[in-house]
C-alpha cells in the first residue's frame, strides 16, 4: 500500500524532476511489478526486499534504484517549500553532519551547498545517471558495467542523506502533513534494501541509527520508530546554524578528510 499512500499524501505534481517510468513488457517491468504486488500484500519489509528465486542482482537494484528515486523525489519535492536557502544554508544533518558535493563536472572539489541547492544537483546527477544506457540498460540482452553496483552504491548513499536531512530538520513538517506514517514506511523498505545487499557503508548511517535500531518489532514498530526518532535527534530543536565540521576519514583513500561530510568520488 506503501506506492499508493504515498501519492495520496504526497502532491506528485510536485516531484522535483518528472517521474522514471519502466517500459511494459520488459523484463524490469515484470520485476517492478512483482516488487510493488509484495508490498501491497502486507509481507514483512524485510522479506519484500530480498532477491526473488532466479533474478538477476543487478536487475533487482535497478528497479529499486528507480522505484527509491521516485519515492524520495515525490516527499522531497513535495516538502521543498519548508526547505529554503534561508532556513537550510547549508546541506546537513543536525550539528554533527554536513554534505558537500562533487560530481567532477561542475563541482570538481566538494563544495559546500545549501540544502536546496544539494539536492537540485543530486536529483540532476541521478536523473542523468538512470537514462544513461551504457549504466542502467534497458534493451533485452545487453549487460550492466562492471561498476554498476558501485555506481548505485553512490546514488544509494547519497539518497540516504537526503532522509537524514528531512527527519532531522523538517520531521514537523512531515507531522503536520500527516505525513510521517508513510516516510518512515518509505525509509524502512529503503533501510532494509541497502542492508540486504549491503550497498551503503554502515558509517554513513550513523546519523540515524539510534532510530533505526529503536524500530522494536510487532504492533508497537511504528510508534517505536517515531519515538526513537524524537529521543535520538531531538527532532525541531537544531538551531538555524552552520554545523561545526567533523574530521573523519574516507575508508578508501585519505585524500577526503571529510568522510560522511562531503561527496568524496573515489
């Protein structure tokens, strides 16, 4: 129900670039398909996201590359109007984190940005990145590259920042939505993906593992996941401010000292 709810309480003609759409009759369309019957069901997230018997890895990303883009540009884009220049000057998660961008064509060092404007770049960078044939192929009998995982890796990390931002800074507007039962459902099924094929490094996700560690189990998970949220990052109480900068380590090469606070292409 999870596609479904979304576009109810989320306005999609205000999704921040136009919609990806998968080709009837193609192999990855048969593979959306049977994704969205699975959450439809009411199976357990955890078991939505697993390689089906006899799927293709990569085809399996691919379509949750793009269903994942799709959500998270419908919520942000929807939300877009709370997240200005003047609210959010620089792209971050609370005190402790801030996202810089690269992407070695206009920003060939990471660049400090302001929320809207890091997004407007990733949304852009990832858009141009699943038309790109010789990266997410469509036709019948033609292979992904070899840096294909390592490709959705990025895009996969860097979406994840954009859930860190959103719950960190404009979880209120998310409630005043009614809004925020169907993004922690949208997290969820993203959080579960990238742990089951292990695409995100686990650094990345410390800005909101304490929630997702609180998540529990049975009837009382949602209420748990909202109230983790609330006591682990102090939703609404981040001051307007530049966050100071951490020094961390990028895990492949020390040329980035600031890993989790910049986009570091290896």
């Amino acid at each position: 129900m999870m596609a479904l709810c979304l576009k109810q309480v989320f306005n999609k003609d205000k999704t921040f670039r136009p919609r990806k759409k998968f080709e009837p009759g193609t192999q990855r369309f048969e593979l959306y398909k049977k994704a969205q019957a699975s959450l439809k069901s009411g199976l357990d997230l955890r078991a939505v996201v697993q390689l089906p018997p006899g799927e293709s890895i990569n085809d399996w990303i691919a379509v949750h590359v793009v269903d994942f883009f799709n959500r998270i540009n419908l919520i942000y884009g929807t939300m877009s109007e709370y997240c200005t220049e003047k609210s959010c000057p620089i792209m971050s998660g609370g005190l402790k984190y801030e996202y810089r961008w690269q992407d070695d064509s206009k920003y060939k060092k990471p660049t400090k940005l302001s929320a809207p404007q890091y997004m407007c770049m990733l949304m852009d960078w990832i858009e141009m990145l699943i038309n790109n044939e010789d990266i997410f192929p469509t036709r019948i009998g033609v292979p992904f590259p070899k840096q294909f995982q390592q490709v959705c890796t990025k895009i996969l990390t860097r979406l994840f920042r954009v859930f860190v931002h959103v719950y960190i800074h404009h979880f209120d507007s998310i409630i005043n939505m009614g809004a925020e039962a169907h993004v922690n459902t949208c997290y969820k099924h993203f959080y579960y993906f990238i742990r089951e094929f292990s695409l995100v490094d686990h650094r990345e996700l410390e800005p909101l593992v304490r929630m997702s560690q609180g998540w529990g189990g049975g009837g009382g998970e949602q209420h748990g996941l909202n109230t983790a949220l609330v006591n682990s990052l102090g939703v609404g109480l981040w001051p307007l401010q530049s966050p100071p900068v951490d020094s961390f380590t990028h895990p492949i090469s020390k040329a980035c000292p600031c890993f989790l606070l910049c986009d570091y292409q290896p």
